[in-house]
C-alpha cells in the first residue's frame, strides 16, 4: 500500500496512466511557445510539461477547455505548473489542441 503524495504512488499512477493511454507508442510531437525553463511534448492525447525553473509559470488562458490534469509531480493545475514540477495533461476535445 502506497503513502499519498509518497514517489511510489507517483509512479504507480504514471504506470496506470501510461497503460490506459497506449502510451510509448506512435510518435512524439516536441512543442514550442513555453518558457526557457520548460521542455513540453505530446504523445497521443497527452501532453507533458515540464518546469525546470524556479517560478511557476501560467498556462494560456484557454488551456482548461483542451485539457485536463492527469497527474503531477507537484504543485500545478490547468493554469499553471509549479516550479521544479512535471505535469500530465489529457486532451478532452476530439482533437489536440
């Protein structure tokens, strides 16, 4: 039995969510348009941002009608993620925005 918030309860959730998305499949689709301290890509209906910085920064202001949060690595939501944190967020419109 896994601790909440413990770093085997992030990656069993990551597991599950990778399995029930298919992901590690298809293609990988770099993305452009965040700050210097992110690194973001898309696989499928997922899309993966990372923070590397020390502030968070926001998301555009329409981010929450495209996707929603899956899983994070720290604080974040659908208008921001946090400072030094990773965040899943799932497409909830047909197709990628």
């Amino acid at each position: 039995m896994s601790v909440t918030g413990s770093t085997l309860e992030l990656y069993t959730d990551a597991l599950r969510i990778r399995s029930a998305l298919s992901l590690g499949f298809g293609s990988v689709e770099w993305l452009d348009g965040f700050p210097e301290t992110a690194l973001a890509f898309r696989n499928g209906s997922l899309m993966v941002i990372a923070n590397t910085g020390p502030t968070q920064f926001a998301l555009p202001s329409d981010f929450d009608v495209h996707y929603r949060i899956v899983l994070s690595s720290g604080v974040s939501d659908v208008g921001a993620v946090g400072p030094d944190t990773t965040a899943w967020f799932e497409s909830v419109t047909a197709t990628t925005a």
